[in-house]
C-alpha cells in the first residue's frame, strides 16, 4: 500500500472561482422539476374540482340577483330570521353532538387506554368499524330502530316504561341520537391516541405521593388528556357544522342544518348567490375554528415545553 | 482473490456546500491517493457526513469538483458513480435474501446469471460469510449484516468504497474485532475507500490518513500517528486524545513558559500567547529542574488517580495551570512520585511538545 | 386476566368503568347488530327479532334492475377512482417525502383541502363545475370528484408509510446502480406496498361510500347506490335497504379486516 500524502492546499491544476455551478444549479432545478411533476396530476385535479369551482363560488357571493357587486347576499344571513334560525340550530346541534360524544367518549377511551393491548385492538375494532360502515347504512339502521314502531319503542313499552311510543326521529332528537354515532369516532380516536401515550409512571407517582385515585385522576391524568380530546373536540365540531346526510334523513324536514340550507338554496331555488355565501360563510367558521384550536394546542405545548 | 488493481485517486476540490444561509462545506479540498484509507474524522455538525453524501451523489454541492481518476462524478447521478457504500444502519433489503441483496448491483448491470452467482460466492467468501446465501436478512446478528452490507458495496468492484459511521451500530467487542476485519479487508482488495466516524480511536487503528473535520473545513490531514504526536491546531489537539494545555508566550518563532524556552519540533507563532500542547503519557516525572535546557514544569501534586493497571496524576502548575501525567503502576515510577500536596517536576521531550496556535 | 390494571387500583373498582365503557361500545356497533337480522325478515314492518325468516328483501335488491344498475355505477367508479386515485395519490407523497421542495408545506395543504373543506361546499362547487363543462350525470364527472376527495387519504396513508421506512435502503439501491424509477420499484415499493394497498382500500371505500357530492352529480343512468339509497330513505323506510345495508356491512367488514392485517404486517 503506497499512501501517497498530497498537501490539500496544493492544486493539480490552477482554475480559480466557483466549479461546475451552472450544472449542479441546472441539475438541482431538474430534480425540483421532477418532483413537482409526480405531484402535479394530483395539486391539478383537486385544483381544478376543488379549488377552482370553490373560489368562483366565492366569487359569485360577492354578487347580487343583477350582476351588481354588493354584500346582499351576506346581508340577507342577519336579516332573514329563517337564516339566523338555521344557524342556531347548527350551533345547537353542534354543541349538542360534541357534548353528548365527550360525555360517551372520553369514558371509553380512558378505558381503552387502561385495559390490556390485546383487549383495546379487539375493542378499538368495534369503534373502528362504524367508522368503515357507510354513514347512509348507519342513518337508515337508526331510522329502523327508533322509528315509531321500532325497536326502541317496541321494548319501552313491553317494560311497561311508557305508554304512548315516543318521538325518537324526524325531530332533533333524531339527529342527535344518529349524528352523535357517525361523530363519536372521530372524537375518540384522537383522544385514545393522545391518552396512550400518558406514562402510567405519572399516576403511580401521584399516588405514591399520596394522591387517591379520584385525585390522581383530575390532577393529573384529565390535564394530560386535554391537548388529545381538544383534537377529537373541534374535528368533531367542525364535522357536524357542514354535516348533510344524517340532518337530511332524520330531522324530518324540521331540523334544517347549515349544509341543508346549502342544498336547499341552490338545488330548489337556484339560488347560487345566497348558497355560496352560505358555504363561504362555512368556510370561514371552518378555518377560523381549525385555526384557533390549532393556535391554542401549539400555546399549550409551549407551554408544556417552557414549564419544564 | 480478486484485487482491485486499478484503485482510482479521488480529487475532491473547491466543494462549497449551503443549506439556506448556513454553509456547511467551505471551499472543501481533498486528494484521497489510490488504494487509500482515508477517513474523516470530526464531530457532528463538521460535514463529514454531507461531504461523504456529496461523494456519493445523495446530496447535491453547490459547487466544486469531485474527480474520480480522470472522470468529473459530480454532476453525475448517483447509480452512474460507480461507487460502494455501506451506510450506518446497513440497510439491507429486508424483501430479498442475503444472495439477491449481494447480487443486487449486478443485476442492475446484467450481469449474467453464472457470473453473478459466482461473483456473490466469492464476496461471501471474502466477508467469511460462506454459506450464507440463502438466510433472511433478518435471521442475520448485527456483524453478519454488516458483512453482507460489506460484500454488497465491493461485490461489483465499484472505482471506490464509502462507509457513513458502518460500526456504531454494534457493541464495544464486536465493533473492534470489525474494526480488524475490514483493515485486512482493505489490505487484501485494495479499494479507495473514504470513511467516516466520530470515534478517534476507529479513526487511528484503521486509517492511512485521517482528515479531522470541524465547521465544514479539513483541519488536519495527516496519518494517524503524526496526528496524535503533532496537532496543528487547537481543535485538532482537544478533540483527538487527552491533552495538557499550558499556555505560553511566544516571541520571534520562540516559545517561553515562566522564563524557560520551550524545546519543540513545532512551528512557533511570531507573537502573542499560545498553547504548548503535551499528552499525559507523554510527560514524565524530574528528580528536579536540570540547568537552562529542557521543558521543566514545577507545581505541587492535586490528586493521584489509580486506575489499575495505569494512575493519572494532577499536578497543580505554579501559575495555577493543571498539568496530568500518565504512567503504569510500575515500582520504579511509583517510588518518584510525590504524595497529594507535595511539590513535583515534570519534564516532556522535545518530540513530545506541540504549540499550536490559540483560536480566537 | 389477571386482577391488576398497572395501578394500586382493582379490576374490580373499576368496574363502572368498564360498565360505561361497553355500554358506549355496543351504542356504535348496535346499529350493525340490528340491522343484520332484520334484512331477513319476512314482514314489511320492520320488526327484532324478525317474526319469520326469508331471503326476501335479497330478492328484492337483486331482482331489481334499477337496483342492480345503482349497485354496478358505484362498483365502477369505485374500481375506477381506486387505479386513478392510487397512483396519483403515491407519486404525490413520494415527491413530499423527498422534501427537496420548499413548497411542500403548500402542497401539503392543497393536498389536504379536500378533507378540510365541508364536503356540501365541495358538492356544489363541482356541481357548479359540471354544469359549465357539462360533465354532469357522466362517470368520468363521478370519478374525478370521487378522486378527488380519495387523494389526501392515499397521501396521508402512503406518507405514513414513508415514515417508517428507511429511505437511506433507496439511496443504497441507487448507489449500487439502480436509477431513481428503478429503485423505487424494487426496494420502495415492495415495503411500502401495505401502505399503498391501504390507501387503495381507503380510496374505494371514500368513493363506494359517498353521498353527498352523488346527490349533486349523478343522476339518470349513471345514479350511484347511495344516490338511490338517499331517494328510497326520504320516502320511506324501505326493507330492501336493510338487505343492501346488510352487503354494505359484509364489505367494510372485509375491507376493515383487509386493512388490520396489513396494518399489523405492516408493524413488523
């Protein structure tokens, strides 16, 4: 082996200034371009049937029933009642929904999270199979079992609980019992993610330090599931406020959503200047709420980060 | 055995490399002679990774020149290179056996099927895997992948052979008994291969040359040996050994420390306070301060630490510095040691001190 | 099992824990439990337990032309959006998993808009579209809006299964002389290819599934099954759905089951 010691400041030959730059510049630009090409089929297609047709929506809101530029269309949302109306029962059922799947979800996830692994898989099959079921198979089972001769009624009044069958569907009881189905999944798996990875270290030292059970639980394992059910919380929220299909089927004409309103305003009435205000109007409570919650979740992080 | 009879030099030259506003490779330059094993040594953050992923082609230079014997690679692909590379966690193909992740690169060049098949033999036999064609990668320990990974990188005869850090994943015994395997590895084929690690002792027991690596510059590049003995800088001497730091003035290529001039063999600065540079194994202890001559230190003994078969002694220097000594339990060097507290002389050759200049 | 949770808490104080948690479990799977039965009953009035057995509703859905059309319209634009949605969807995350481009943070969101945006919005603005290109009630219109809306879950889930895999095997690939194309195909591909098959499943299933943007743009010949679903279910509850319920069921649960054991192939 000869190791042949060269002196790296000494040079074969004398090119001074920068070598190869046009072609490693030129070879760089041709990989960018070869990766936004594997992208772009997919950045053309949702910019084409998403994007594009949702910014002339846009667009077209910002136009009255003469062509004229004005506000008329995002007027008429405080001045009609029958929009405000349809807001509050958006909000109401929203709330409503989000209530009823943390009082029903956060149980079961913070049991999912302390049973066996072996127990939590078979059980999460059972949370995620709904979620893999169509939600019209789910609406249309529901319609089934709370109907006024269904399955609900029927046993109420063989246990003798009532006499009259009540009114289960086609009224907002309705689409909350079958809305809070489709939603409660969506809550759950966030927050079942977030409380599995809460170390059973920290409530062990909590009650090593003389914390019972019920404290240990509220002081330590509730705050630590916050960032996860904040998550499952607003997916859930923002889900229901532009939510058709369930609304649609079990309110019975009586309950009219945010995306009912949509539907109505421009299917029957043809009306596109009012619906796409409507949906810019969605759009922007979406973006607001995603935005905020995402704001809060990064502070509280911070937060975490800077405590320690 | 098939020796690589033709290693190409590698001439790295001007690299410039920039992520965003940081550079990382400065104006880099490199000669690898054929046949070397060269390795670049330094922490993280140096660029010896990046400078190595340039070489390969999986990271792209801004600038520069990367000659492999007369052929300019840099503004090739990488899989036109030509070149063998094992990286840090193997990465074997966990879809393929042991004989398609070796004969992988030659299928790539249609290679026909005899020849392959005796060409993956062969490498299995040099990496002393014979017989092992068949196994899952993951029926394999952590020193039977690597030699696969190894067979894998030299089983084509690449120009050259690249390795990113390939021992850290095992354990200390495993690591050093690799450490051998590979150097007789390189003895017998003769590839030039270019090496990174962060360990300075991988770096000494395998290198012919090690080039040290901090902020994107070579600092040093020279064989292991002179290295150790002689670093030119600071970083070289903190960052490869142990090293005694005593700092002293220097006046017209001299060097003084409390009055006495300093004997080295080093290149002294014209001016202003640097480091003497000196390994604790290196200094010896004085019956006591001989005439003008010689590199004498004075001070009192701080704490003797017995470490078995050796002991560190801290001694306390007269103008507060801490100088340590190495030496072996041995009778006669322990009978001259003074106890804690008591005054001691220390001496190092001339061959033994290094002034190196003081980073600002 | 034994009588420890991993807490100086028993089994058996958790009790109510577990009473809640079951009864919240059977809520979400009741709807499939009942509905099942049901759709062999014999009666229009649908009753549980069913008073008599028969396979009538069957006969119904599949006896039934207009039924039989619905049901093969969703199959292929289903089948379709999958071969379109699938490839698309893995070149795109490929490209991000590189993250050589500055914009990748772009591409993510617009990427991801489909599953942002509510999906009434998205309904009336591609029927909005159609009407102007007059793609309306056609196949093609169906499955590029059900493409569409199947392209972020195929990213996300592709690009999940980037995240495990180590991409320094495709740089060895390529270093030992296999082009970029080349080495994706033979060491990528192969052991991400669970991930691929999930996000296909997950592409047919968001397409077979849908309903609201079907409301919109299907229509006449090319009404998809939840289309027609949706009509039925307006006007009455009628038992043939139960029986199409009952195949919708049996599908996501092979689907479902499709997916955990790649899931679980995919962990090893």
């Amino acid at each position: 082996m000869t190791a042949v010691v060269t002196d790296p400041g000494k040079r074969v030959d004398d090119d001074s200034g920068e070598l190869n730059v046009a072609v490693l510049k030129r070879n760089a630009r041709n990989e960018v371009w070869g990766l936004l090409g594997l992208c772009s089929p997919s950045l053309f297609l949702v910019g084409l049937i998403i994007i594009l047709p949702v910014g002339w929506l846009f667009w077209l809101s910002l136009y009255d029933e003469n062509g004229m530029l004005s506000f008329v269309n995002y007027e008429r949302f405080v001045e009609q009642s029958s929009y405000v109306k349809t807001f509050v029962t958006t909000f109401e059922v929203s709330f409503g929904v989000t209530a009823i799947c943390i009082l029903l979800g956060y149980p079961l996830a913070y049991m999912l999270s302390q049973i066996p692994r072996r127990a939590a898989s078979i059980c999460m099959i059972l949370v995620i199979l709904p979620f893999w079921t169509s939600v019209l198979v789910r609406t249309y089972a529901w319609l089934v079992i709370l109907q006024r001769k269904g399955l609900v009624n029927d046993w109420l009044i063989d246990l003798g609980i009532i006499n009259q069958p009540l009114a289960l569907v086609n009224n907002f009881t309705g689409v909350l019992i079958g809305m809070t189905h489709i939603m409660l999944p969506f809550l759950v798996l966030p927050l079942y993610a977030s409380m599995k990875s809460i170390s059973a270290d920290y409530q062990r030292a909590g009650m090593n330090l003389g914390a019972g059970p019920v404290a240990t639980f509220w002081q330590i394992f509730f705050p630590l599931s916050l960032p996860g059910l904040a998550a499952g919380v607003v997916i859930t929220f923002v889900l229901c406020l532009g939510f058709f299909v369930t609304p649609a089927l079990m309110g019975g004409g009586k309950v009219i959503m945010w995306a009912m309103r949509m539907q109505q305003t421009t299917s029957l009435y043809a009306n596109w200047g009012a619906g796409s205000a409507l949906g810019v109007l969605l759009l922007a409570v979406t973006f607001g709420l995603l935005g905020f919650f995402n704001w809060l979740l990064r502070g509280q992080i911070k937060a975490a980060w800077g405590g320690k | 055995m098939s020796v690589v009879l033709s290693a190409p030099p590698i001439s790295i030259r001007k690299i410039v490399k920039r992520f965003g506003s940081q550079d990382v490779l400065k104006d880099l330059d490199l000669n690898v002679a054929p046949g070397e094993f060269l390795t670049l040594l330094g922490p993280s953050g140096s660029g010896k990774t990046t400078l190595l992923m340039i070489l390969a082609g999986f990271v792209r230079a801004n600038s520069g020149s990367i000659k492999i014997g007369p052929d300019e690679v840099i503004t090739m692909p990488p899989h036109k290179r030509n070149i063998g590379m094992v990286f840090q966690n193997y990465a074997l193909f966990p879809h393929m056996n042991v004989f398609n992740n070796i004969a992988f690169p030659l299928k790539q060049r249609r290679v026909d099927k005899a020849t392959i098949a005796r060409q993956v033999e062969q490498a299995l036999h040099q990496v002393q895997l014979d017989g092992y064609a068949d196994r899952r990668v993951d029926q394999l320990s952590g020193g039977q992948r690597q030699r696969v990974a190894l067979a894998r990188a030299i089983v084509f005869e690449p120009r050259i052979v690249l390795m990113d850090e390939p021992l850290s994943a095992l354990d200390k015994s495993l690591r050093e008994h690799m450490q051998i395997e590979l150097r007789s590895l390189h003895r017998r084929l003769g590839m030039t291969t270019v090496y990174v690690t962060h360990d300075q002792r991988e770096a000494i027991t395998m290198s012919d040359r090690i080039a040290v690596m901090n902020n994107g510059c070579i600092e040093q590049l020279d064989k292991p040996e002179i290295l150790y003995s002689t670093p030119k800088t600071q970083f070289v001497a903190g960052f490869i050994g142990e090293s005694n730091f005593t700092p002293v003035d220097c006046r017209d290529g001299v060097a003084w420390y409390e009055g006495r001039q300093i004997e080295t063999r080093s290149q002294v600065p014209h001016a202003g306070q640097h480091w003497l540079v000196s390994r604790p194994e290196k200094v010896r202890v004085a019956d006591g301060v001989n005439g003008d001559r010689g590199n004498f230190f004075t001070g009192s003994v701080r704490e003797i630490v017995y470490q078995g078969d050796s002991f560190i002694c801290y001694a306390t220097l007269r103008d507060g510095q801490v100088m340590a000594l190495r030496d072996y339990c041995r009778s006669d060097v322990l009978s001259r040691l003074p106890a804690a507290g008591e005054p001691i002389h220390l001496r190092i050759d001339a061959e033994d001190a290094a002034i190196v200049q003081a980073e600002s | 099992m034994s009588d420890q949770t991993g807490l100086p808490i028993t089994h058996w104080q958790r009790l109510w824990l577990y009473v809640v948690g079951g009864l919240v479990l059977f809520f979400l799977i009741a709807p499939c439990l009942i509905i099942v039965p049901m759709s062999f009953s014999d009666t229009t009035l649908l009753q549980f337990p069913p008073p008599s057995w028969s396979l009538r509703w069957y006969h119904e859905y599949f006896g039934s032309i207009e039924w039989r059309d619905a049901t093969i319209v969703s199959v292929k634009v289903a089948v379709m959006t999958t071969l379109l949605a699938t490839p698309i969807g893995v070149a795109a995350a490929y490209a991000m998993n590189a993250s050589v481009l500055r914009f990748t943070g772009i591409i993510n969101m617009i990427l991801t808009a489909p599953l942002i945006i509510p999906v009434i919005l998205i309904a009336i603005g591609t029927f909005f579209l159609y009407a102007r290109i007059g793609i309306n009630n056609t196949l093609t219109g169906l499955v590029l809006a059900h493409t569409v809306l199947a392209i972020p879950l195929v990213v996300l889930t592709v690009l999940s299964g980037f995240r495990s895999y180590d991409m320094n095997q495709e740089r060895v690939a390529r270093s030992l002389g296999a082009g970029r194309l080349s080495a994706f195909w033979q060491v990528t591909a192969p052991q991400i290819r669970f991930s691929i098959v999930s996000g296909a499943l997950f592409a047919f299933t968001t397409s077979f599934d849908e309903v609201v943007v079907s409301l919109f743009i299907s229509g006449g010949d090319t009404t998809t099954l939840t289309r027609r679903m949706f009509s039925a279910l307006r006007d009455e509850v009628d038992p043939t759905i139960a029986a199409i319920s009952t195949c919708l069921i049996v599908l996501s649960i092979l689907m479902l089951s499709i997916a955990q054991i790649l899931g679980t192939k995919r962990e090893k």
